[in-house]
C-alpha cells in the first residue's frame, strides 16, 4: 500500500507540474471535463466590451466623416473612410490604382464619342452630294432625317431589351450594327437615293439603343451622388464626337474622297466591340475585376435594383402615361431633340448659306459649340452630385439643371437672329448648347429616379416622342428655309418651345420613385 501510495504521488506531481508548464494542455484538458476557468471568463468579458467599444468609436468616427465630406455616413463606411487623429484617412485594397466603374465610363464615353461622330459625318457629306446630286433644301430635310426614321422604332424596343438583358449585350450588337451601317452609306449613296435612305434609316435603327443602354448601365455602376458625373462623362464623349467628326471630316472629304470618314469611323465602332465585350459587365457584383471595398461604395450609395434579366414585366403604357411626372419628362424629351437637331443638322448649312462660309470655315464655327458642351455637361453633373451630397432634394436639383438647361438656350436663339457676323452667330450658339448640357442632370437623370427598374423602357417611350420632334423640326427647318428664305423663324419657334417646357417641368417634376 504504501508503495502504490508512493508511486501515484509522483505521478499526481508530474500531472500538476505538466499543467503549469503547458497552460494550453491544461485549458483542453478542463474543457474536456466541461470546465472553463475564470480567467476565459473574464477575457471574453472584456473582448465584448472591447468589440463594443470598437465598433460605437468606428461609428462616431464615420459620421464624423461623412458630415466634413459631405457624404453618407453608410457610403463613408463603405468606403473605410475613418477620421483618426483629426485626419482623415482612406483606407484602400493594395494594387488598385483606377477603379472598376471608371474604366467603364470611359469605354461608355468612347461608345458615345463615335455615336455620334457617326451621325456628323454624313451631316457634314450631306453638303458635297446636295451640289453633285442637285437635292433642293426641303429634300435636304428629308435625307437629314432618314436617321430617325430607324432611330422611333428602336427606342423603346431597346430600352425594352436594355431592362431585360442588360446595357453589355444590347450596346454591343448595337455598336457593331452601326459600323456596318456607317461602312456601307458611301456605297449607298453612289448607287440610289433609295438606297441612301434606307442604309441611313438602318443606321438609326441601330443606334437607338446607345441612350437607353447607356443611362442603364450607368445607373448600376454608380452610387446616386456620382450618377451626374457619370452621365456627365459619357455626354461630354457624345458632344465631343460632334467635334472628332465635323473637324476630321472635311479633311477626309477634300483628301481621300466620300468614302474615308465612313470607313475610319466604321473600323473604329468595331475595334470598341472587340474591347467592350472582354471588359465590361452588366453588373458590379459580376465583374471579375472589381474589388471588395468598391463594390461596397457602390452598392452603399444606390437603391437595391432589380438584376439584369429579371423576368418581371414592365408596367403598361396606360400606368406610364396617367403620371404627370412621366409627361415632364416626355416633353422634355421632346423639346431637347427638337432644338438639338436642329442645330445638329442644319449648322454647317447654317453657315454657308447665311454667312457664305466655305465648309471647312463653316466645320470650325460648328464644332466649337460642341467642344464646349462637352465641358459644361461635366460640370452640370458635378454641380448636380455636389447639391444632392450637401442636403439638396434630389427633385429640386433636377428641376434647377433643367431649367438651366432650356431657359439658357432660348434665350441664346432669340439673340441668334440679330447675329451679324459668323464669328457672333457662333458665340451664342456656344452659349445656347452649352447650356442645353445642364439637360443631363435634369430629364435624362430623371427617369432613374421615377423608375428605376423600367428606365430603359421609359427612356425608349421619351425617346420616341423626342425622334418625332426630331423629324419635325429637321424637315420643318428644311421648308421654313425655302418658304421664307431664313433660319429667324424657326430659331423663333424653337425659343418659345424651350420657355413652354421649363415651366411645364417646374410644375410637374419629381425626383421621388413613382413607379
């Protein structure tokens, strides 16, 4: 017995010596048994309370930094924007230099640069084959138009696929239609008439999918407060493209002959596919190239949407039409094409025929109206996301860019008919176009605010209304031209339609969800 005694004795002490030496053996070993020391108690005790203090510190710090940014205190956590020490500092993924959803509006304001550098190049054309061809002003009108005869139909059957499908696929196939248009108008023109309109009337049909496709798109890779520049970038590509095409045209036309522009413009459409289609996703969460803490600013500063290739159907026409928020932006839609048409179209004829400018004299004189727009829209946009950042509603801040933008160019057009030079007449068309610009952040931005799940559909209905406008005011320039021998009329006509619609907008409006 006391042999046993003495041998469990040391082996006890060797148990109790093992324990002291191996904290962690020790801790397994009680937890085996269901047994938790007093000290685990106490440690994790404090964890939580430290956990606790933590996170009500890292709130305090984000609301802090949201009210010096002007931002929301969910975008800044987004963001891991935190102020320590009276600074603040950003915290951010290691290797990422350009975000994701920048790269994206640049491809987007490329897309748009050559929609409408497209457009100008047979604008500026159309000179050259009147005198060869012997079309008279009112038959002018009528191939400037062919455009929009494709461009009505595709407007809502875009925006239509554009909800259903996503901006990636439908833009696409749109931009490689195009070039195929834009490739084949010279061969067109030297075969008929007929076939001239019937290329350029293919040649709207492709592009109506490039705004609603765009605006889409835009809206998902944006948060709200960012949307404005974004739409502000890709609308300055789209202005600038009136720049590229009415500078470089005349120059291809004088050295290479019809044919030149068409295809450079062509070839370059294509080359966009080809790097869109490797790049570009419907949606953030499904791009391979975005990172964690972006796709939380994203998805922190914009309302929950319903996915691409959601089966849900769109409202009825009916439902759209009994809004009067929807009729602002229709009419709006309407009057933006109507003036912008017009000057799109008819400025080159403008010129010569009013100052008897020679085209390349007439080509500088319109192109800088858009150079300058390009530039404006941008800080249209960034004016607009500053005002909704600082506490603005997001309704008055579409109806102050709106009314900018409409009340600016009417003005500018009533001063247009007193204009006694070339140098003059392009200053204020300058003004009025830049101006017009504030229209992105107003109407264009507005049907992401009244519905944001059918905007594309909704941007296609406007749109439609806006291609009739169009087609009115293209070929009524043409007849007013001939009928009364000047441009003063309809400039007049067009003054007045700005001032009806800004205040049908002011009343009507709303930046709140209707449907």
């Amino acid at each position: 017995m006391a042999t046993a005694s003495s041998v469990t004795s040391p082996q006890r002490s060797s148990c109790f010596l093992r324990f002291r030496r191996d904290p962690t053996a020790t801790r397994k070993t009680l937890l085996s048994f269901g047994l938790r020391s007093r000290h685990d108690h106490i440690r994790c005790d404090s964890l939580r309370f430290l956990s606790e203090s933590h996170v009500t510190r890292r709130g305090e710090a984000v609301v802090t930094a949201a009210k010096k940014r002007h931002q929301s205190p969910e975008r800044c956590a987004a963001e891991g924007i935190l102020i320590e020490g009276g600074e603040t500092a950003v915290v951010k993924e290691v290797g990422t230099f350009i975000p994701e959803r920048m790269k994206v509006v640049m491809l987007t304001a490329c897309m748009m640069c050559l929609c409408n550098a497209d457009r100008v190049v047979m604008s500026v054309a159309v000179v050259p084959l009147a005198e060869k061809l012997g079309w008279s002003s009112s038959f002018l009108g009528v191939v400037q138009s062919s455009f929009l005869w494709g461009y009505i139909f595709s407007s809502v059957i875009g925006g239509a696929l554009v909800d259903r499908y996503g901006g990636k696929r439908v833009l696409a196939w749109g931009v490689a239609l195009w070039s195929l248009a834009t490739l084949l108008t010279p061969w067109a023109a030297a075969h008929s008439t007929i076939a001239l309109l019937c290329v350029r009337a293919f040649f709207g049909l492709a592009e109506g999918v490039a705004m609603p496709s765009m605006t889409t798109l835009l809206s998902r890779w944006f948060p709200m407060d960012e949307r404005a520049s974004a739409v502000g970038i890709s609308m300055a590509g789209f202005h600038m493209g009136n720049v590229v095409g009415l500078l470089l045209t005349p120059l291809m036309l004088s050295s290479i002959g019809i044919s030149g522009p068409f295809i450079l413009f062509a070839s370059l459409g294509l080359l966009w596919v080809s790097t869109w289609a490797s790049s570009v996703t419907n949606n953030p969460q499904d791009s391979p190239f975005i990172t964690r803490s972006e796709l939380r600013q994203i998805q922190a500063g914009k309302p929950v949407h319903t996915p691409t290739g959601s089966t849900k159907p769109n409202p009825s026409l009916r439902l759209l039409l009994s809004k009067l928020p929807t009729w602002a932006i229709i009419f709006a839609n309407v009057t933006n094409n109507w003036g912008y048409f017009v000057l799109l179209s008819w400025m080159p004829v403008y010129f010569q025929t009013v100052f008897n400018v020679n085209l390349k004299q007439a080509a500088w004189f319109s192109a800088l109206p858009w150079a300058t727009m390009a530039v404006s829209g941008y800080f249209a946009g960034s004016a607009s996301d500053f005002l909704i950042r600082t506490g603005h509603s997001v309704t008055s801040v579409r109806k102050i860019m709106q009314s900018i933008g409409f009340m600016g160019p009417g003005l500018s057009l009533l001063c247009l008919n007193y204009a006694k030079s070339p140098s003059c007449a392009a200053i204020f068309m300058t003004l009025a176009l830049s101006l017009s610009s504030f229209s992105q952040a107003g109407f264009l931005l507005n049907m992401q605010d009244i519905a944001p799940e059918y905007a594309g559909f909704l941007h296609g209905i406007s749109n439609c209304a806006g291609t009739l406008a169009a087609i009115v005011s293209t070929i009524g320039t043409g007849y007013f031209v001939q009928w009364l021998g000047s441009f003063q009329a309809f400039l007049t006509v067009t003054a007045f339609l700005y001032f009806a619609t800004t205040v049908f907008w002011i009343l009507f409006a709303t930046g709140e969800r209707v449907f």
